[in-house]
C-alpha cells in the first residue's frame, strides 16, 4: 500500500477487525469499556500464533534461555523494591474548561506566551470549550482540525483538547491498578478511620495519609510488567536448572496499566500482553549483551514477515535513560500515525537483583566457581549479576503484524476483482488452510471434511467453509489472511485432486489430496 493511501489506514483496519472477528471493543452491548478489547475468533488465533512464535524464538530456540509463567498478582513489597509504587506514575492535570484530564508530558509544550497549535481532540467537547474560552477573551482560530492561536500559560504547554491554557496543577497518577486480595474490607476501615479523624478534627493532609495507609496495608497490584518475578525468581530458577550464567528468563503474558491516554486502538491499553526476557550476565558486559539482543531481536521481527523498511532502531536520549540504565534502544514500527515503540533493549545494570535483595533480604548472587575473583585474584567470584532486557508488546506486535500486512489491489486487466488481502506471514495467519467444496451436493462436503480432518490430525488450524459462493469465500479468506484455500470440486470426485489457491498471487494449481498435508506443511516452514 502507498504512503498516500495511509491516513484512513487505521480506520480501515480497526473496522475490519471487527468485521472480520479479530478485534472488539470489551463490554461492547453495554457501551464498552474504554481502552480494553477483546480477541475475537481470528484476533485470538493471531496473537497466539505471534506470541508462540516469540517463544519459539527465545525460549524453544537457544540452551541459554528458559521460560516461566507467573502470577499476575505479586506481594506489594516487589514493587516497592522495584520503584513501581513510587515512580510508576504520569503527571495528570485537568483542564479547567473543557474538563479533559491529560498527560502533562505528552501536551503540546510551548515557551509561556508562545503558540501551541493543537490537533483538535473530542470536536464537542472542544466547540463548547472555545464558546467559553472566546467569553474569558481568548481567541483560537480553527483550521481543520488544527486550533491556532493558543498561547501556553506559566505550565508550558496548553489543554491537547480545546487549546485552554487554564489548568489544574499536576499531579502523580500511579498507574498500577490496586485490589485487595483476601476477606479484607478496606471501605470498612477507611470509614472507621475517616469517623475517628473527623472527631479528632484532623486536617485534609492528615486524613488523606491515615487513608492511604489503610489501604495500603490490604492492597495488591496487578504487575504493570511482567519482568519483576523474574528477578524475583532468578535464585529458584537458577538453582532448578543449575543455570550457568549468563542466562535468560522469559516470560509472556498480561499486564495491567491504568493508562492517562489509552491511543490508537490496541497499541496504548489498559490491559495488555507483553513478552519479556531478562538475560542475567557477568558484571560488566550489559554493553556486550544489548549489542547482541539488538541484533536478535530485529532478525525476529522480521522474521514474522514486518517489513525491514518500516522497522528500524531508537536510540534513548541520555536524559531519557533510567539512572540505572547503561544503554536503551527502542524497536519501533512506522505505524500509520508515524514511527512508534514496539519493543524496549535496555541494559539494566545490577539494578534489579540489588534492588530486591535489599528489599526481602535475601542474597540475590551467583558463584562462578570458573572465574577469577577480581579483589583476591582467586578462583571463585560471587557477585550480582547485571541484566539486559528484550520487553516487547505483544498486543502491539498485533497491530504492527495487522498494519503491515493490510493491502487493497484494485481490479487487474485479467478480470481480478478488488481485494482487501492481509498479507500476514503464514505462521501468523489465524487459518492456515480453507477448505471449500464448491457447492454443497454431489458428496462434495464429504470429501471436503475429510480433508479438513486430516489437517486437523497434523495439527494444522484448517476450516471447512461452504457458505456463499466460491468467489466470495476466497473474498473472506483473503480479507483474514489465510495464506491457502483449498477447493474440492468435480474434477476430484474423479482423480483425488484437489485446487490449491495461493492468497498472495491468487495462483491456481491442482495437487492430490494425499499430498495436500504435506504441501501446506512444507510451505509453512519454508516462509520461516
Ligand atoms: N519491563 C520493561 C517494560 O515493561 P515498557 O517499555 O514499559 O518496558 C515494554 O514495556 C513493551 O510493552 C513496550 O515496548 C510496548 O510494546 C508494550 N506496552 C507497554 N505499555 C503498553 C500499553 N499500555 N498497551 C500496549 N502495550 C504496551
């Protein structure tokens, strides 16, 4: 698809993911939930196919790398010691207009006094906003969808909705989502809490501490990220196995963020998937290690079929680094809205190890009884590893895998009508094979069925498919991706051939059906 034809792209997309069965909005018949969807039939198919192939990748791949799967509730002391609980947080201020709450640090920022053009946000919300912000004397000129003329206030930067510069001040919003675990009740003893301070006559200040420390003493979190208990299980699983270092943890799976701006459909949500392996290395060579993640990582991504034009490397600027980061790169994808984070390298020092072991106490170190220890100069050397971190998306790798695979073909001068084909890698694709009979008498569902059964025994996702007319059924089968359709017609209730139609070219060819199994397998490992 051309660079021109991108702007509706994401529209297009998101409407034939629901279409289609790939993605919906959650809780949708009762108005849905904001930033939070669900996998439908094909969606859930191609997020499993993508993350089976990170772990095959990572964990099925290499000696070196070992996978665990853990729970999503962890004790609040991991991210205490993490840093979760005191700076996992974005700075949040409401717009004393409109009412738009948003991200300090994602508002278009401008020196005091100078222009901050903004891209208009929610247009109702918006109109009503500049009808009262023209009342107070402010003047915006609207272009488009651009507002001019808003002049950011004393904060830098101005309301992203409706250009107000009249805001609230900024406050931390701890991202991670708070649940109680256990028969605790904690309204029952805020309310016993907020009855004694009122007797007291204790201050807001006050009572706000007394408050917090109720809850937090019967509050967990869902993780935000599904590295910490693999820092947090790094002993167990290094004494399991014996693991020499260096060695990887990996670990796929949800997390939970109480995102400010939950954007552009899937990419930014509230619940998502994430595939992560921390690779623990002798001090000293993180730099090594990242050089070579970065290396890994990138042959992976295009190794499910993302185009090497739309992805490329971000280096973290040093003022963006975490103060316990010795380097950090970003994988990003050139989304329809511009190029974006899929994945972080980072390499993250001892940080981690040492953050824990201070927090629980134990001893978070390995013996190299090979090496050399660098103080005494005597064989043996305990100490902290360091980690480098491959935290990919997975939700994301959807979107990317969606985005890039998406094209329209208008008709051909050999009579090919229109199409909108995804053209996903065939280890991504939600259906493998599908297989038509071409009407359904003649004992053509018959022999269609068995045909799908032997893919089923192999282990291949087929579907058996008679609805509609036959151009049509290819029509769905290319809007979902699958890479081959077979069809069953009367030529094989003679001679046991069966046509084999190949989505990207729309090729036609005859093959035998006790061949068909292995010609699908063979074509899907040859596209690794
Ligand atoms: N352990 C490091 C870590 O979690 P991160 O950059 O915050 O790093 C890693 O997250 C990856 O997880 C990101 O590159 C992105 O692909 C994905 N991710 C993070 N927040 C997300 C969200 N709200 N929705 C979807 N994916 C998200």
């Amino acid at each position: 698809m051309e660079d021109s034809q991108k702007p509706d792209l994401m529209d297009k997309i998101v409407s034939l993911c629901k279409r289609r069965g790939f993605v919906f909005q959650s809780s949708e018949i009762y108005g849905g939930l904001r930033s939070a969807y669900d996998y439908g039939p094909m969606g859930a198919e191609l997020k499993r196919n993508l993350m089976s192939e990170w772990w095959r990748f990572m964990v099925h791949s290499r000696e070196d790398v070992v996978g665990i799967d853990a729970s999503i509730i962890m004790r609040p002391e991991v991210w205490q010691s993490s840093g979760h609980l005191a700076n996992f947080s974005d700075p949040l201020v409401d717009c004393k207009v409109c009412g738009e709450r948003f991200r300090a640090d994602k508002a278009p920022r401008k020196a005091e006094g100078e222009d901050a053009p903004i891209t208009l946000g929610d247009k109702g919300r918006a109109k009503a906003a500049q009808e009262k912000l023209t009342e107070a004397g402010v003047k915006l000129q609207r272009d488009g969808t651009t507002l001019n003329g808003a002049k950011a206030g004393a904060a830098g930067y101005v309301c992203p909705n409706c250009g107000s510069p009249f805001l609230s001040d900024e406050r931390r919003f701890n991202l991670m989502f708070r649940t109680s675990l256990g028969p605790v009740d904690p309204i029952g003893d805020v309310v016993d809490i907020v009855r004694k301070a009122m007797a007291e006559g204790a201050d807001d200040k006050a009572l706000r501490a007394k408050v917090e420390g109720a809850l937090a003493a019967s509050s967990v979190y869902l993780r935000p990220e599904t590295a910490q208990a693999m820092f947090v299980q790094f002993l167990n699983v290094q004494q399991s196995l014996s693991l020499k270092v260096p060695f990887g943890i990996a670990q796929m799976g949800k997390s939970f963020r109480n995102e400010v701006t939950a954007e552009h459909f899937i990419f930014r949500s509230c619940e998502f998937e994430q595939m992560e392996c921390e690779y623990f290395v002798p001090p000293g060579e993180g730099p090594k290690y990242l050089d070579y993640w970065m290396n890994e990582r990138m042959k992976w991504w295009r190794s499910i079929g993302i185009k090497v034009d739309n992805l490329r490397f971000r280096k973290h600027d040093d003022d963006e680094l975490a103060h316990y980061s010795d380097g950090c790169y970003d994988v990003e994808y050139k989304f329809p809205w511009g190029w974006d984070e899929l994945e972080g390298i980072a390499s993250r020092t001892d940080f981690d190890l040492k953050a824990h072991a201070a927090g629980s106490g134990k001893k978070l170190t390995y013996f190299d009884p090979e090496a050399v220890d660098p103080e005494t100069g005597k064989p043996g050397r305990h100490y902290v590893p360091h980690v480098v971190e491959p935290a990919a998306g997975a939700t994301r790798g959807v979107l990317a895998a969606l985005c890039d695979a998406y094209d329209e073909e208008p008709a051909d001068a050999e009579g090919k009508g229109a199409r909108t084909v995804l053209r996903l890698h065939p280890r991504l694709s939600p259906i493998k094979v599908g297989v038509l009979p071409l009407v359904k008498k003649d004992g053509m569902p018959e022999v269609a069925r068995k045909v799908v059964e032997a893919f089923f025994g192999a282990g291949v996702n087929a579907k058996y498919d008679e609805q509609h007319a036959i151009g049509r059924r290819y029509a769905r089968h290319d809007e979902v991706g699958t890479p081959y359709c077979l069809t069953v017609d009367t030529q094989t209730l003679q001679d046991e051939t069966v046509t084999i139609r190949y989505r990207d070219d729309r090729r036609q060819e005859r093959i035998k059906i006790a061949d068909a199994v292995d010609t699908v397998r063979k074509a899907l490992t040859e596209t690794t």
